[in-house]
C-alpha cells in the first residue's frame, strides 16, 4: 500500500483542514515525518490507519478519542486517505463516532462514525472520487480486510 493523500479535518490536533500529498515523493520508497515534540506526528499516523482500519495506531486512542477539542460543534471530524496498492487506486472516507454539544439548548447528541471506500482507478483528478465500493464500516472493514 503507498499513500497518495491525506486529508484531515478535526482530526487529533488539526482542528483547520490539512492535507498531506504523499505523491511529491515520487517512487521513494521510504519517508520522514518529523517535527517537534507535539507537532501531530502521531495523529497523522493515527489518522492514516484510522482510515483504513477504523482505530488509531498502537491501540492507544479509540475512534471517539480522535476527535479535536479545538473545534465548535459545527466541524464535522473526517479522515481521507487516498491510496495505491498495486495498480489500484482508492479513497477511504471515515468519520469517528463522538458527542458534541447541541446546536441548540443544552446537552450533548452523540455523532454516528460513518465510512466509504471508493476504487478510484478510472478517476481523472482529485475531486472524482471513483466508483463506491462500500459505504458501511462494517463493508469497508471486509473490503480492506480482503475478507469475502
């Protein structure tokens, strides 16, 4: 599997939009990520495998866990990751499940985690998001897994 691109939003410790383009590294094999002490190393890597898995990296944080503190309840949180595995392109969309408070009065409404997988194969650009394989958890868990 080789990265392509990666998009989070109220993700970990990236409240704002970020997206990382794997595809500036060309065919390199191998890549750094590195920074300071609390830069969100980690939440990208938790991010990554949020996506294709549904939980974070080392078993650490949950779904819900993953959520930013640094945003209102209007952001919505959601990791895209875009991927190659042989010939075969993809887009996995997932959203963790959390409480935010109401929009209105008081109290908290709980958010369903929702997920997508699309083969991107045939896609021309970025905003094509190919040809929807999944669009359940429990369906992209078994299409990532291989599982039939």
């Amino acid at each position: 599997m080789r990265p392509e691109r990666l998009l989070v939003r109220g993700f970990g410790p990236y409240a704002e939009p970020c997206t990382i383009d794997f595809r500036g590294l060309g065919s390199s094999a191998l890549f750094l990520i590195h920074g300071p002490t609390g830069a969100g190393k980690t939440s990208l890597l938790d991010a990554m495998c949020f996506a294709l898995y549904g939980e974070a990296s080392g078993g650490e944080r949950r779904g819900d866990e993953l959520r930013s503190h640094l945003v209102g309840s209007g952001v919505e949180t959601e990791v895209t990751l875009d991927f190659r595995l042989g010939a075969a392109r993809y887009r996995v969309t997932r959203r963790p499940r959390y409480r935010r408070p109401e929009r209105r009065g008081e109290g908290d409404v709980e958010v369903d985690g929702r997920a997508t997988l699309w083969d991107r194969s045939e896609a021309t650009d970025d905003a094509h998001e190919g040809k929807p394989l999944a669009a359940k958890s429990s369906e992209v868990d078994r299409e990532i897994a291989g599982d039939d």
